[in-house]
C-alpha cells in the first residue's frame, strides 16, 4: 500500500477512534476528538459566513438568508442550532408578532473572527492559484 494510502487508513482510524460509543478515551484522543469538532463546527461549509455576518452586530434570520448563497433554510436553521450550543452564537426572541429573532456573536465567536478573516482572506487572494494547480494536477494524472 502506498504512503499516500496508509495515511488515508490512519484518518479512518482517528475517525473510527472518535466514533459515539467508542469509550474510554486516551487523554490525547479526548483532546484530539474535541479540537477536530471544534474544528469542523467553525470551519464547516456554513459556519464561517454566519459568523463573520454576526461578528458584525445583530443579525437576523432572513438578513443570513439573503447574504449566504446557496444556503437552504433547514441548513441554515441546524449550522444556527449547532453554532448556539457551542456557545459561538447568542439568539434572542423579542415578544412581537410575528416574533422577531436576532443572532449575536458571543464573546468566544468575536475572539475567532480575526482568524476567520485572516482565513477567507487568504483563501481570496490563493483561489486563482488553487484553481490554476487543480487544473495541473487533473492534466498530469489524468487516466
């Protein structure tokens, strides 16, 4: 097996390790299993656009909507659920009718934004070059 595969059966390993019901844990694992959550809730196709959008003030549900393309209201309504029970969103329910709901980002989301930024930045000023290698490496080993 190739170098390039057995790396492939270590992270099906990690992943199999980290698995619900997969009990004890080594203390390296526990702490390995949580930061690639953490890791995939923030850097999760969605995540990073709700928020950079609630790391600039409140914002609202149909506000998201409209600024995140491609998004369904289901996905945006579960990625909004998961990013308030990690504490990263704060939501509040005003008592109107219809009810008025906004999202802000806690004190632990605006600490990551800076990354976040630094993140989508880079990936902006890279994607062209990113483009141009995918379209290299596709030539190169095609067949």
């Amino acid at each position: 097996m190739s170098q390039r595969n057995s790396d492939v059966s270590a992270l099906v390993q990690a992943e199999l390790a980290c698995a619900p019901g997969n009990v004890p844990f080594t203390p390296g694992q526990a702490r390995a299993c949580t930061v690639r959550e953490v890791l995939d809730r923030v850097g999760g196709k969605w995540s990073i656009g709700i928020l950079v959008a609630a790391s600039n003030g409140p914002v609202r549900f149909t506000e998201l909507e409209r600024h995140i393309e491609g998004i369904s209201r289901r996905m945006l309504t579960l990625t909004l659920r998961n990013l308030e029970r990690d504490g990263l969103l704060h939501r509040t329910v005003y008592p109107t009718v219809p009810p008025k709901v906004e999202y802000t980002a806690t004190p632990m989301a605006l600490e990551l934004y800076e990354s976040l930024v630094a993140l989508t930045s880079w990936a902006e000023r890279h994607r062209r070059a990113i483009a141009e290698a995918r379209t290299r490496y596709d030539r190169d080993h095609a067949g």
